[in-house]
C-alpha cells in the first residue's frame, strides 16, 4: 500500500487509520509519502480533526518517522510547514537494498534536486537508510526511514517525493 496525499487534505478516517495498522501488523507493508495521513477524518462531513497532528493519532506506532514541535510551537510536520532545499540524498545503511548501489543521488557533477522535506526526526525503533544533506543550508534531514513489525510488516517513509529518485522507488518496491 502507497499513502501519498502530496495533493489532498493529508487526513485519513479512524477506521481506514485502524486498517492501516492491522494490515502491517499481520505483515503487510506500506509506503507513506511526507506528511500523508497526519491528521484524522473524524467522520461528521468529512470534518479533519487537525488539533491532533502526528502519525500516531492515526496509525499507532507503526510508522518510522515522528512529528515534532518546532521552534515556534507547532508541529513540524504540519501542511505548510514544508522546507525547500537543494540538495543529495546520502547513503547511511550501506547494507539496505534500497540503496543498493547508490551511493549518493544525484551523483556529483549533476545538479542537486531541489525538494520539500519535513524537520521530522526518526522514531524509536525505526532506522535511516538515507538522509538528506542541504547544500543551500548547514541542514540535514532523514530521506529514508524503515520500522519492521513483528510479525514482518514494513513501513518506509519518504520525507521527499519520491518521483525523484525513480531507481530508489524502483529499489524500494522490489525489496518490499
């Protein structure tokens, strides 16, 4: 299952969050997009409850990354909070298929891509395959987030629209 709400109201209902969560829990696995599905459509009218913000609100603890509170208060991974950046997707877990054979993307010598990201950080449990290093800033960001379940369900979080990196999508869909 791919959840990428990149251009929808990012909310999903309880019942589909609660399907999500059992579905990868039975060894299901799940690909989420940025901040898709952090919010919770409380079902009155398809009224979004967005006083709740985060991915555990709707899917429990299965997902890697983690909203946090930013400077200001508010949470980081909140529609509008998106930071641009030019930058390279790095290559942390040299052992993880989905950078087999991708050191860093683009290479040096191309033009870096520019990207939304989220200040996000990666959840307990969860492991970085990949990391975004700015090069307009002194920034880094994770890119790549797994967490296994128990019973061999896996969640990968893009902090990036994947559509950048095609051979990692590639990678990442193949492995899973």
């Amino acid at each position: 299952v791919i959840l990428d709400q990149q251009l929808t109201d990012k909310s999903v209902t309880v019942a589909l969050g609660e399907a999500i969560q059992k579905y990868v829990q039975k060894g299901g696995k799940l690909i989420v997009v940025m901040n898709s599905g952090i919010y919770q459509s409380v079902g009155l009218g398809g009224l979004t409850s967005t006083d709740v913000v985060g991915w555990k609100a709707t899917f429990g603890k299965i997902i890697p990354a983690e909203c946090v509170l930013g400077p200001d208060q508010v949470p980081t991974c909140r529609e509008g909070r998106e930071i641009t950046t030019v930058g390279r997707i790095y290559r942390q877990d040299y052992d993880h298929p989905i950078m087999l054979g991708i050191e860093v993307s683009p290479p040096a010598g191309e033009v870096p891509y520019t990207l939304k990201t989220l200040a996000i950080q990666a959840d307990e449990g969860a492991k970085t395959i990949a990391y975004i290093k700015a090069e307009n800033t002194p920034q880094t960001f994770p890119a790549i987030l797994e967490k296994k379940q128990l019973l061999t369900g896996t969640v990968i979080y893009f902090n990036y629209d994947p559509g950048f990196t095609p051979g990692i999508l590639t990678n990442t869909i193949k492995y899973l």
